[in-house]
C-alpha cells in the first residue's frame, strides 16, 4: 500500500471501489452465511424467523432483506449479557458495552477475527481522511467498555500510525501533549473538540504553533455549522466518522476527503432505510430510521438492527472513487427527537442556526417544560464574552432575531434565554444538550 500525503489514499481498494453488482453479489452471499449462522447459535433469530416461518434458505435475494424481522435494543436487553453471542465465550477476546444510560448496558463480543475485521475498517475511514504511518494520533475518547477509544486506537496502529492513547478528560494535560509530542490527528468527539478549543483560546494558544493537522470526530450528532467552526479555531480538517457499539462501534461509515456524506462500508454492512413508524423500508433519498445488516461479523452479528438514527442515503457514485453509499449526517434519534407541541424538533436543527449566527457560541442547552398541557421548549445559550451587551436593547434585538430564526426552521414557538459565557457544562465525552422536564 502506498502512502504519501496529498495522494488520493484508499486502505482496501478491492473493497472500498467494488462495481457495485459485484458488491451485491458478495452482500448475498455474505448475508446467506451470516443468517444461517445466526440461525444455527443464536436462539433469539431462531425463535424469531421460526415464529415468522422464515428459513435462512428462502433468502436468495438482497430485496429479501425486507422479509426479516428487525433486531431492537429490547433484544438484546432480553438476552443480556450474553444471548445474542453465535460464537461460545472462549471464542470471544473482547466484551464492550453501550453507553446507555437506562437500565442495563447491552453487551457486546469480538472474536479475534472480529477485532482484525474492526481495525481494517477503522483504517478506512482514517485513511479517506488523509491519516498516514507519518502521522502521531491523540486519542481523546475515554478507553474502557465505550468502543469509540478502542476502534480508533487499532485502525490508527493498523495504518502504522503513532499512537497516543490520552483517553477523555484533563484538557490542559491534552493540549500539553498536542503541543510536545506534536500531535498531527485528533480523535474525539465533536464536543470535546469545542472544549479543548475553548481552553486553548484561553491559554493563549494558537493552532498554527501546534502540528494538528486532521480531526476525527464521532460517537454524537454535530452540524456542518459545527465542523466549519471547529475547522477554523483549531486549524484542521474535521471529518465525521458514524457507528455503534451493537453494530461494531466506530468503523460502520466515515466521510472521505470530499465530505459529502459518510461512506458505509457495504461489504461489511447492509444498510435500510425504514419510516420509523409503519417500518416500510423507504426508497433511496429517503429521510429515515437507518437500519443495518452485520455481514463479517462473527461474535454478534445483528440482523437488521434499528438503530434509531435518523438520516438518508446517497447511491451516487463519490468523486472520491468508492462505490459505497454515503449516509447524511444523522439529524439525531428518533429517540431524541422533541416532540415539541406536535411538531418534531431535533436539536441539530437549533444547533445549525445557532452555530451560524454571529456572537452565539455553539454551548447551548434546551429545556423542555410543560405548563397545563402547553409544551414549552427554552433555548439557553451562551453569547460570546464581547456580545455580552450591557446594554438591554441591544440584548433584547439579539434574543428577538435569533428566537425568529429558530422558530422558521423548527416551525414551532421557542423562548430564547441568554446566559453567560462558560455557563454550559463542557462535554469531555458525549454531548447532552437536551433537559426534558416534562413527566409524559
Ligand atoms: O458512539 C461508536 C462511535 C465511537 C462512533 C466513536 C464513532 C466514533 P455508542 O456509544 O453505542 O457507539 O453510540 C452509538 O451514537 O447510534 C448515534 O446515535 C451516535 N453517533 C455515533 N457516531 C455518530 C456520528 C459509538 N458521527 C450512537 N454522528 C449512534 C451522529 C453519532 N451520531
């Protein structure tokens, strides 16, 4: 493999560029092998095609997908810890869990097939990226039963790439390691990447005295908003890489150089789109519940797995030259998903408008009330330090302005409420901007 900087770089071009009826064509036969498997050792799947009549034989086509019943986090609740497993536990190198936080996390295994499968998708992504053997990664996701650490860890070290595992959390001691050992590649979530900015800003630090030079960011929604401020203050490229634990954790799609969307890496996955109500599977281009078939895995394959994430596909071919699909940035989770007084409202859409609007800082946090039977949604944010007017006029026609913009693009009345800067809590991890007061 060749790897020089400014060259169009592609980690498994046999894969990554297949025809797309040969790339079918493998799916087929992938998915045949994966649900007989699943159907063979996993009781669940057994219980489930037995109770719709479905034998892994009647499958001979992708369009039979459609057939298959969906596998959901109630599943593998059910099943906990270890149910849905097809492989016996001595086969099993590695446990990782979700990162709910309801209840019992739901558990997942790798196979040491499966963690050399994981790694060379990690390095897809990261290598679509621009990421090379010269480069020095930070990991700055918490290691531990989240997968988000792991994953990139082995996609970057699978690259030959030097590896600093810093794990989440002490900005200052990260920033200190960015600055001495040179980091060129930052790796968290969109989030931290806005704190370890902030704290940046306020030591006096510039991005052009540091080595970064690319951000991989994932494991939560953010905005192209977001990336487009993140890009300037911290002087990088910033892509979006998507996945979730169940499913393989990072590694199931990542944006190339072109950022147009996040290549699913179909060999590995079958990707659906379905309303997330009536569970139809919607044509391409549709806005939907993604839905994903596992194809190489064998500790946990997921058959049809809900993921809940919203968002489209794309077929047409990347200027990039892969073949594979390319998913949106997802809009949040149906779960996620306010429901504010009838109309769905996704904090990515506040964020978008927020993020774009001079003096606003992309902190914000959305509180939910219910007062009688009247839903109430609050927009706190933060306001920079020199729009911190005194003055109540000024302050009064920089509410009114940015409330008018976000109730055109959520449709829905929002009260807006400034508050000071660094107010907001600060993410090390995931984000969580959302506070639903409402007992529904
Ligand atoms: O967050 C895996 C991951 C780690 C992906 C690091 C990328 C980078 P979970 O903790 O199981 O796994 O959470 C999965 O996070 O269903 C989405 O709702 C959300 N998510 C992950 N990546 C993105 C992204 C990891 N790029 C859940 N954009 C998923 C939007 C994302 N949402």
């Amino acid at each position: 493999m060749l790897h020089m900087r400014g060259v169009m770089e592609i980690w498994d071009r046999e894969h990554e560029c297949m025809p797309r009826v040969e790339l079918e064509q493998l799916q087929l036969e992938r998915l045949q092998a994966t649900l007989h498997r699943a159907f063979k050792n996993v009781t669940c799947y057994r219980n489930k095609f037995t109770k719709e009549s479905i034998d892994p034989d009647d499958i001979t086509s992708l369009s039979d997908l459609a057939r298959l019943p969906f596998t959901t986090k109630e599943d593998l609740r059910l099943n906990y810890p270890y149910g849905m497993f097809a492989v016996p536990l001595r086969e099993v190198v590695r446990i990782h869990s979700s990162s709910g936080t309801t209840g019992k996390p739901t558990v997942v295994g790798y196979t040491k097939n499966d963690i050399r499968t994981w790694s060379n998708l990690v390095a897809r992504f990261m290598t679509a990226a621009g990421v090379t053997h010269d480069d020095v990664v930070q990991i700055a996701f918490g290691y531990g039963m989240f997968t988000g650490a792991f994953g990139l860890h082995y996609g970057a070290e699978a690259i030959g790439a030097s590896v600093i595992p810093m794990g989440g959390g002490n900005t200052e001691k990260q920033i200190m390691i960015m600055q001495d050992y040179r980091s060129s590649v930052l790796v968290c979530t969109p989030s931290y990447a806005m704190t370890i900015a902030d704290r940046m800003e306020q030591l006096g630090i510039e991005p052009k005295s540091l080595s970064l030079k690319v951000g991989l960011f994932g494991g939560e929604p953010w905005s192209e908003a977001m990336r487009t401020e993140i890009e300037n203050r911290l002087g990088i490229m910033a892509t979006d890489n998507y996945g979730l634990s169940e499913v393989i954790g990072p590694g199931v799609a990542g944006e190339c150089r072109y950022k147009c969307g996040m290549h699913i890496f179909e060999d590995a996955f079958i990707p659906e789109i379905i309303d997330p109500e009536s569970c139809e599977v919607l044509p391409p281009g549709s806005v939907g519940e993604l839905v994903i078939t596992t194809l190489t895995k064998e500790a946990f394959p997921m058959i049809r797995y809900r993921t809940r994430d919203i968002t489209s596909l794309d077929y047409e071919q990347c200027a990039c030259g892969r073949t594979h699909v390319r998913m949106k940035k997802t809009m949040g989770r149906s779960d996620d998903m306010l429901i504010i007084k009838g109309v769905n409202v996704f904090p990515s859409q506040i964020e978008e408008v927020l993020v774009a609007m001079e003096g606003c800082e992309p902190h914000y946090q959305l509180v939910v009330e219910r007062k009688g039977s009247v839903d109430i949604l609050e927009v706190r944010i933060e306001v920079t330090e020199n729009i911190f007017f005194d003055e109540m006029k000024m302050q009064r026609a920089f509410m009114e302005k940015v409330q008018r913009k976000i109730e055109s693009v959520i449709g829905v009345g929002v009260t807006v409420r400034l508050v000071e800067p660094k107010s907001i809590p600060r993410f090390e991890g995931k984000a969580s901007r959302v506070i639903d007061n409402r007992k529904i």
